[in-house]
C-alpha cells in the first residue's frame, strides 16, 4: 500500500485501479464486486474520486488524469478511453464479466488483448467480449444483452459461424439478459463443437466456473445413471442405463438442441410413437422447457448445486 494525495491506497483499490486500467470503465455494482462488499466500495469511489484519481458519471467509473499517472509510474499501462456508446455498454459489462470469472481455472483475455497477443488479428466491429481458456479448451465470449436487434443477431451469428477460420476457436459461450433474448437467438447450428446460450445469472455463472477444472456434462450424468459409456447415436453424450442415449444439456448447447430438432423431426415424419430411446439431462429450472419441447423424449434433471458442489455425489 502507498499513500498519494492524502489518501492511503489499500490492496482493494490497488485491484479497482488495475482493473480500470484494463477495461478503462466499470460500473459501480462491478466495484462492489471486486471489493466484495455491499457499501464499503461507495465510500473508497469517494476517497479515490476526492483524491483525483478517479472520475464518477451516474453509475460509471473511470480513471483520471493522475490515476491513468499513478499507474503507468508502477508498471500498468492503461487503456485509452473508448467511445462513449461503448464506454456505456460494451466496457462495462466486459469488465464485469471478468471480475464475476475471476478466481475460477479459466483464463480470461478481453478482445483486444486476444488481437494483440494474436499477432494483431483483425478484429474490427466483432462483437466478441474475449475468450476464456484453461489448458484444454477455449471458448470464445459474447453477450447479446436484454433485447438484441434482429439486424446484430444476424451479424453476431455470422461472426460465431466464422471462429474456425477467423480465430481458429470452435467453442461458445453466449449469454443473455433476459429469456425472450434467448428466444430471439434462436436454435441455429453454426458447425461449431459447443454453442453455449445462456442467461447471464450467478447460477450459470458458477456453473461456467466450475467447467474450468471439472467436466459438469459426465458429472450430471453420474449423478443421474448408474452405468454409461460411449453414445451409439452421433447426437448423444453417453450410452446410460438400459442402453438410453443421453444428451446432456446443462449448458444449453444449441449445436446439441439442433440435432435433437433434426431427430424429433425425423420420428414425426415416420409418425414413430416411440421416444426413440433419447434421454435428455437438464437443470432443474428447464425441465418444464424440455417436457413441452420434446414430448416424445424422456427428460431427466439435475440440481445446479449439485453440480457446482466438489463432490457431486456420483453413482459411479
């Protein structure tokens, strides 16, 4: 800790200093975050903003001249400011996500830290907050937000739809504000290995958290069957009890949903009663979504506790 300007800078606000450095602003619920308080964080905006360090608009924070001085003097270059539609939306809640994954197995690279430390990739107009990444897999981000213009939508998925080429990544996590968001972006296959769509909550959140350092799709499947092995059918997870193909769904994979879609198509068209031995595992909160959905497939849920806790009570 050092002093500066009559005030006594704390590790907590070394942390908020770095972080705007990075992302350049922050809301003052993301400050809570990173102080992990529910008021203490409203009176160091105070001091940090009397001190000069910081600058306060509404419900946003940014640094200062001297704060943006302070930093670079220690070794932490800053960002300039980005222009203000997405210094009110876009920055804000890239950042918050950043602080929400922090302390997980993932690795979080904001866009622009991705484009440098790719070689200077051409990232213009994309619309990808960053990636995450642990030794084994990387997920590229994005968040389309509480009500996404069909005109973005499509630009988005035509971005998502180009990641093997223009990234090199086959993976997505895309989150959304509010339910009708979801509904909006639809059960498109973008040819990708997992296409992520999920409201942006604390319980998907830790769930994500969680998939840093555990594989939450096997574990929902002990938790749930007693045997399993590989699936017979290209669609499926695993081979589980009585030789049921299970198709996880925990993480709302809309490249799994689509060939689910395909499938129930398929036993419609040769009007096959039979549920064609497909089980589909979900959380709690979308079962009801999956009977409705999928009347002809057995449907099986899973607590998101459960699935969060470390050891997730498996049958095997």
């Amino acid at each position: 800790m050092s002093a500066c300007k009559k005030i006594r800078i704390t590790s907590r606000d070394w942390e908020l200093l770095k972080y705007l450095a990075e992302y350049a602003v922050v809301s003052v619920d993301t400050v809570g975050k990173i102080f992990g308080t529910e008021k203490y964080h409203e009176d160091r905006i105070t001091e940090l903003k009397k001190a000069k360090l910081i600058s306060r608009k509404k419900n946003l924070v940014y640094l200062t001249k001297a704060g943006r001085e302070l930093l670079e003097q220690n070794n932490f270059p800053c960002r300039a400011l980005p222009d203000s539609i997405s210094r009110e939306t876009r920055y804000p809640k890239v950042a918050d996500f950043a602080v929400k994954i922090s302390g997980s197995g993932w690795d979080f690279i904001p866009s622009w830290r991705y484009k440098e430390e790719r070689g200077g990739l051409s990232l213009r107009g994309a619309r990808l907050y960053g990636v995450i990444g642990n030794k084994e897999v990387e997920y590229a981000v994005y968040n389309i937000g509480k009500e996404p213009r069909d005109k973005s939508l499509r630009n988005l998925k035509q971005e998502i739809m180009n990641l093997p080429v223009t990234l090199g990544l086959n993976r997505a996590v895309i989150f959304a504000e509010s339910e009708n968001a979801m509904q909006d972006y639809g059960e498109e296959p973008m040819g990708l290995m997992e296409q992520w769509l999920l409201l942006y909550n604390d319980i998907n959140l830790a769930l994500l958290k969680r998939a840093a350092s555990e594989n939450l799709i096997k574990k929902a499947a002990q938790i749930l069957f007693e045997h399993g092995g590989p699936p017979e059918w290209k669609g499926a997870d695993y081979t589980v009890d009585n030789g049921r193909q299970a198709v996880v769904l925990i993480f709302n994979d809309i490249e799994k949903i689509a060939r689910l879609n395909e499938y129930a198509e398929l036993l419609a068209y040769r009007r096959i009663r039979s549920q064609g031995n497909v089980v589909i595992v979900c959380l709690k909160d979308r079962e009801e979504y999956y009977r409705q959905k999928y009347p002809k497939f057995e449907v099986m849920a899973v607590d998101a506790e459960r699935l969060i806790e470390k050891d997730g009570g498996d049958k095997q």
